[in-house]
C-alpha cells in the first residue's frame, strides 16, 4: 500500500508539474518521495528556481508562505494545512510593531521561522546559519531579534552590537535539559555534540560545535569522528544516517519530536496533490514587504 501510494504522488507529480518539497524533520516516507529535502528557506529558493507550476511543501504554515512570497507565479500547496509552529505564532506583527516603537531605530532582523506578516514588519530577515553575519552586516550599535531568543542569544556572543531580544523560542529545542545531553555523552564518550542554535545556552555550552540543520548535515564529512549526538529535532538523524552509512548519530533527547512536523503523511500529501487543496497565499502587499527582507539577507556575503 505505502509503495502504490509513493508511485501515485510521484506520477500525480509528472503530470501536474508539481514540485514536492520535503522539510528535513518530516517523517522518513515523505523525505522519501520529496525531489527536495532541506531546511525551509533553501527548499524555497531551490523551488523558485524550477520551471514547476505547483510546490507541495510538506512542512509548517511559514514554510509554505516563504515560497509563496520566493514563488508568487507557483500555487503552494501545505498538504496539513492547520500545521504550524509555536514559535513562529510567538510574536505577531502588532506585536512587534509596539516593540519597535520602544526601540526606535534599531532595525528588526527576523528569523525565517516567522509569519509572512512579521517578515513584512522586518527590515532583514535571517537563518540559524547566517544570524551572526547579518546583524554585523547593519554596522548599527542596535538591532531587534525575533522570534527566537536562543538564537539571539547566539548571535549577541559573536558581535558587539546591541541586541534587543525577543522572548520567544522553539518548545522542541528549548526543552532539552543539560542532564539528558550530559547522560548522553557519558554514554557515549568519543561522540561529537552538534547543537542547534535554537537550544538554549546551558546546552550550547556543552556542545563542540553549534550548526544550523544543513550545518549538521555537512558536518560529519568534515570530521574524523564515527559518532554524533544530534541536538535538534529526531527527524533529522533520518538524512543524516541515509548520508553517512557509516557513521552512528544519536539523538539528544526522544523528546524532540515535534508533532507539528509529524502531521504530514503520505496521504495528505497524496490528497493535496489529487486536488490541489489547502493553497498558501500571501497579499501582494505583504509579500512584497517580506520579499524585501529576505533580498537583503540574500544580498549579505557569507563567510569565507
């Protein structure tokens, strides 16, 4: 049945030109019948790239409206279309238009997980990778970072800029307690901690290297190590052991599963497709706000 069903989405896809993008923490079969997997901005300007007239985005409610605002001429399509994200839903436009007003003339850097709206109220947006080079990119004594606090936490260790953080976070990584990292690496001794910058500091602290999802992904062909515990959500250690064969992950809690993520099946993809149900748009005028911000971080040179 799971095979019939990967052959039907995969021939529904030919026939509507229909690109199907695949979150890295989705469940393992819809990794499987994605032509893309990746973290959620890259999978959006990989999509913009193609000549496809429909995205499937299998993953939460931003995701899909960050490739209606790359894709404006693309019919996105969110296979679940309630799934979302609790830090994303941590801060709305309104409120950030108040907190702007208490800091007059910093400019606002969001994070990409955010909604098409809190983009639009941003000057630049940024990722888990690129935080750190954007903020220094503004050459200004104070900035606003939403909605993640780890990660600008993160951020403020690496620059000397002011940041007025935002208290959101992600639930997912947020939640993962130093003694559950501290049993592990008891455990397995000669395992290389990766974190994500969305943990908080007490486990940053504890890890060797602190790298976005696609950070992780890269990370083991750099290494001599054989064995990784993975800070961030489970369904990552799934590409990362299908890339590395030979080398062993572990993940750093069984509790960072995050249930948003794990809404899409198969079926639902399967469904959205057939019909072309559940379509993400974002009003030209925000879309055009939000646009701006990303631009600018595109146009910030990466890191040598």
């Amino acid at each position: 049945m799971e095979k019939d069903l990967k052959q039907a989405i995969r021939r529904l896809a030919k026939e509507k030109n229909a690109i199907i993008l695949a979150h890295n923490y989705q469940i393992p079969e819809v990794q499987d019948i994605a032509d893309l997997t990746g973290d959620s901005l890259a999978l959006s300007i990989q999509a913009a790239q193609t000549n496809a007239d429909i995205i499937v985005f299998c993953g939460v409610h931003f995701m899909a409206e960050t490739a209606a605002i790359l894709c404006p001429n693309k019919k996105v399509l969110l296979p679940v279309i309630n799934a979302g994200c609790a830090m994303a839903d941590m801060v709305t436009a309104e409120d950030l238009r108040e907190f702007k007003a208490l800091h007059r003339g910093a400019p606002v850097v969001t994070y990409v997980n955010s909604s098409a709206e809190v983009k639009a109220e941003s000057y630049i947006c940024c990722t888990s990778a690129n935080a750190v080079q954007v903020v220094k990119s503004l050459r200004c004594p104070e900035v606003i970072m939403t909605p993640d606090k780890n990660l600008a936490m993160w951020t403020q260790r690496h620059t000397d800029q002011k940041i007025h953080i935002w208290e959101g976070f992600c639930p997912i990584h947020d939640g993962l307690k130093p003694e559950e990292l501290q049993r592990l690496k008891e455990e397995h001794p000669k395992a290389v901690v990766i974190a994500h910058p969305e943990c908080p500091p007490a486990i940053l602290n504890m890890a060797d290297v602190v790298r976005s999802t696609s950070g992780m992904l890269e990370f083991p062909a750099k290494s001599d190590a054989e064995e990784f515990i993975i800070a961030t959500e489970v369904g990552l250690l799934y590409p990362l052991q299908r890339r590395y064969p030979n080398k062993r992950f572990y993940a750093a809690s069984s509790r960072m599963v995050c249930e948003e993520m794990k809404k899409t099946g198969l079926q639902e993809v399967f469904d959205a497709l057939l019909n072309e149900k559940h379509q993400v748009t974002v009003p030209e005028e925000i879309r055009l706000s939000a646009l701006s911000a990303v631009e600018r971080m595109l146009a910030v040179p990466r890191d040598n």
